[in-house]
C-alpha cells in the first residue's frame, strides 16, 4: 500500500502553509493565545480562501472535500496554531458532520453560509450565527481544590 501524497494533495499542503506562514505568523498566534481569543482573523482569511469549507459538501455551498484532504487540512493548521485547529474540528467539522447526516434540508443548505457578511461556502461557523461574529469570551473555570481526609 502506498501512503505518499500524490500531486494533488502534495499542491493543496503546499499552498496552504505558504498561505499560513504569511497570514498566521507565530507573533498571531502568541498574541491569540495571551489574551485568550478566538482567532477571528484568521477564520475570515481561511474563510475567504475556502479553506473552512472542506467538511461541507458542494451542493451545499462547501468544496465537498475528502477525509483526507480534512485530514491534511487539519494537520498542516494544528502544525502552525493547534488551537485553531482544534477549534475548528469541534466547531465546524463536528457540526458539519452532524448537519450533513441529521439535518433537514433547509439546515444543510444554510450550514455553509450562515454569516451574511461571508459568501456561500465561506462560513466562519456551520450553525447560526450572528454577523459580524464577536470573539467568544474565553471560558475560565475555578481551579479545582483537591485533597484527601481520614473518614474512618
């Protein structure tokens, strides 16, 4: 079995480190990850490219793409900002998923373009959402208090 990347998957990796590395620069994601926001930027400039798309098939207004080009998606984003990466599989991968095998037909047509300031096919966010799109309020729990007594 041969798990080379063939040409194409080779040209879509490469053009979108090229595209990371000018438009997520190390300097972004340090300052997105001090103070503690959700990389608002960078999702419209992926979000303009059609990288955000992948998951969502074409008839639906995304770029219908495969596993694995999710997988090489994901991998060369998480390479530059994981956060990011993580926030877009358990945001927009997930709820694509779920729209695309659970919903109703209205929803999967409106799961691609939910954002009036974006066009079709290059949400921000798969589900209902207001626009311009505020950066979420960073969640803060109460550190956990542990210890141990003698009960008996």
């Amino acid at each position: 079995m041969d798990f080379d990347l063939n040409d194409e998957q080779r040209a879509m990796r490469d053009a979108l480190r090229a595209f990371l590395i000018k438009e997520c620069p190390i300097e972004y994601v340090r300052d997105c990850d001090e103070k503690e926001v959700f990389p608002v930027e960078l999702y419209r400039k992926l979000a303009a490219q059609g990288w955000l798309g992948i998951p969502i098939a074409e008839e639906y207004g995304g770029t219908g793409g495969s596993c694995m080009d999710l997988v090489l998606f994901l991998e060369e984003l998480a390479r530059h900002f994981e956060a990011a990466a993580n926030l877009y599989y358990t945001t927009i991968v997930i709820a694509a998923d779920a729209i695309g095998h659970f919903g109703t037909e209205a929803q999967k047509r409106r799961s691609a373009n939910c954002c009036p300031s974006l066009p079709p096919a290059r949400s921000v966010l798969p589900s209902r959402c207001p626009s311009p799109i505020p950066a979420p309020t960073p969640h803060r729990c109460a550190p956990a208090r542990c210890g141990t007594a003698r009960t008996g």
